[in-house]
C-alpha cells in the first residue's frame, strides 16, 4: 500500500515550513491547501490536525493557521510523524540514520502478565523481539517487545528491520495512537553497559509499557531501556478555561 495521503501532504508542509517558504509565519487556508495539493478537504483537515496537535503549527481562531517559532528552534522536539507513536519517528534526530539490530526474535506462550495485559487467552502466543536501535552507528536503546500473533501473523525478520508501527499503517491501516507508560531512570544493568557502551557508574533510562491500537486493543507490551544522553521527554498541555 502507498504512503498514505495525509502524511505526504504533512512531509511536504513540514519541509516548506523548514525552507521558510511561508511569508509571516503563517500556512494558507485549508480549501487553498487542499486545491495545491489536489486532495479533499477531509485529509487536509486530518493533516493540519495531526500537526497541530504535534505542536508544529496552532491555529488563531479567525486568524488562521501559524508556525510555531520553536519547531524552528529545534525540530528534535517535534518527532511524531502522522498520528505513530513508533520509536523510528519519535526519536529521529535531523542528520542522523537510524538502523535497527535485530537481537532475539522468537514465539513463545504468553504468561499470566501478557495475557492480562495484551487481553489474550491461555493458549496464545506472542512474539518476543529485542532490538538494538542505532543513530550513526552509535546504540542508544534496547527495545523489548511482546506481540500478540493474531494481530500481526505475517511478522518476519526484514519487517522488523524497519518501523514497525509504520508498517502497520501503511498496509494494514492499523495506527498505534495510545500509549499507557511508566518513565523511570535506574542504574545501568552489565547488558546496558555492554549494548549501549555505557560506563558502571553511568545511569539508563527505562520506558515501559502499552501499546494501543486507535480501536482500543492492545498491539505490544514493551520495555525500553534508553541511553541517559538520549533521554528527554516532551510533551505539550492544552490548557482550556471552563
């Protein structure tokens, strides 16, 4: 399945925003948008939608549509590309390729834990997936995963060489929109120090959690261990007076 519309259309916005190709600081109406880009109005609304919740663009009621001027600032903050919350686009950083290693990929029967959390039964399986996560060849995350095989029983090694989380959305329309996660920073374990070249004394980020499909079902229980130099959340709050 093609790159869906929206997301092209948001790539295309994002990179005109980079080239300062929009006078004042501000973005065209959305009917001149959806005509420049020969798509309906609903996409484009989805599109200018996503990016303002990115925090990219905000809109001024009867003003219109405006750049946020710290998207300009730094770009590494603003890392969701369309609705994922996938690690390839969340921690992409400008000028920098990231790989994926693969470390262990292997079927095993969910637990008592999977199960309560995934919502699966006692005879189902779930993927188990380590991976290594690289920027320039410099490791800075450990990523485990467990999946449920019902949900994605075509997983293979060269899907998992890529996004994941965009891989589902680009052919199977399935979107990975919520997350339920505990951020925590621990002392670096001996498999830390050796995956990420991290000294005894130096500490490790740690994420984990779940992953939710937009229909609400749980995708992937995961756990990632993030090199402490990499570790910064952002977040932005809406907020509204009643």
């Amino acid at each position: 399945m093609t790159d869906l519309v929206y997301r092209s259309v948001m790539r295309d916005i994002k990179q005109k925003i980079l080239n300062n190709e929009y006078e004042d600081m501000r973005l065209p109406d959305e009917r001149s948008l959806s005509d420049y880009y020969h798509v309906s109005r609903s996409s484009m609304k989805r599109a200018l939608g996503l990016l303002a919740q990115q925090g990219i663009v905000f809109k001024k009621r009867g003003s219109g549509t405006f750049i946020n001027p710290l998207y300009l600032k730094n770009q590494a903050l603003f890392k969701y590309e369309g609705s994922n919350l996938g690690i390839t686009d969340s921690f992409s950083v400008p000028g920098k390729k990231q790989s994926i290693e693969l470390l262990d990929y292997q079927v095993i029967k969910a637990d008592e834990d999977l199960r309560q959390d995934l919502f699966l039964k006692e005879s189902d399986f779930v993927y188990q997936i380590k991976r290594l996560r690289l920027l320039d060849d410099q490791p800075f995350l450990i990523e485990t995963g467990f999946i449920p095989i019902k949900i994605t029983p075509e997983l293979n090694t060269d899907i998992l060489k890529g996004s994941l989380f965009n891989y589902l959305e680009d052919t199977q329309n399935k979107t990975v929109t919520r997350s339920f996660l505990t951020i925590t920073v621990e002392p670096s374990t001996l498999e830390d120090q050796s995956k990420l070249m991290l000294a005894p004394n130096e500490p490790v980020g740690v994420m984990e959690g779940i992953f939710f499909l937009d229909n609400g079902t749980p995708f992937e229980v995961s756990n990632m261990r993030i090199h402490y130099k990499y570790m910064k959340y952002n977040t932005f709050v809406n907020l509204s007076q009643e």
